[in-house]
C-alpha cells in the first residue's frame, strides 16, 4: 500500500490477496497530468520488495479510460530517509497480465511505497 508523489500526480492504493482463497481486494486512486482516475485492484504480484497491481479504471475524467486495464509496478526500498527512496512505475494502459516486469524505474518524489510478501 501507499500514497506517493510522482513527476506527474500522486497515487494512493491499497492491495491484498486472500491467503486463504487467492481473490484480491483493494483500490486505487490516482492523479496524473491533470486526470483523475480510480477503480479496483484486479491482481497482485509480490516478489521480495517489489509488486505489480493490475486494476481497471471505474471512473476519470476522460470517460474514454473507462473500463481500462492499468497496471504499474513499485519497489519498497526501505523507510523514507534510508538513503535509497521508493520506486514506481505506471505502465498506464495494459493488457490484464499481472506478471511482475522487474522495472521500478522512477523514484518517487515524496511518501511512502509497503511491500509485504506472504
């Protein structure tokens, strides 16, 4: 879970997985160049201090993302202050695989990215 600042907006999600069913729940809030978008999660991979969350987008405010797949992935490396800040990156529109690409990319610009494996 997390709320961060990027280059572009912030985003504010939370994601779990079921370790008794596999089912996901959570949700996700995000704002970037100037559109305002959320929805449920639909997937969650976690390996070690990285995670990829697919979702699909319920409401924004470019009615053609509706019912858009979105997917991006985050690296938790550490508390904030530690020396190495958190990582992210949204690939935007995607397909609906929740494979995990191993590219945390951008460095966030303020807050806080957690990564709990089971």
């Amino acid at each position: 879970m997390g709320r961060i600042t990027t280059f572009d907006g912030h985003v504010a999600f939370a994601a779990h997985q079921n370790p008794q069913n596999g089912s996901y729940s959570g949700h996700v809030v995000q704002d970037s160049f100037g559109i305002s978008r959320s929805g449920p999660v639909d997937c969650l991979t976690v390996v070690g201090n990285h995670a990829t969350i697919l979702w699909h987008v319920t409401h924004s405010d470019n009615t053609a993302e509706v019912g858009q797949y979105r997917l991006f992935e985050m690296c938790d490396n550490g508390e904030p202050g530690g020396g190495v800040p958190d990582a992210f990156y949204d690939w935007m529109d995607s397909n609906t695989n929740c494979q995990e690409y191993q590219y945390c990319g951008i460095n966030i610009l303020k807050g806080n990215l957690v990564v709990r494996g089971p």
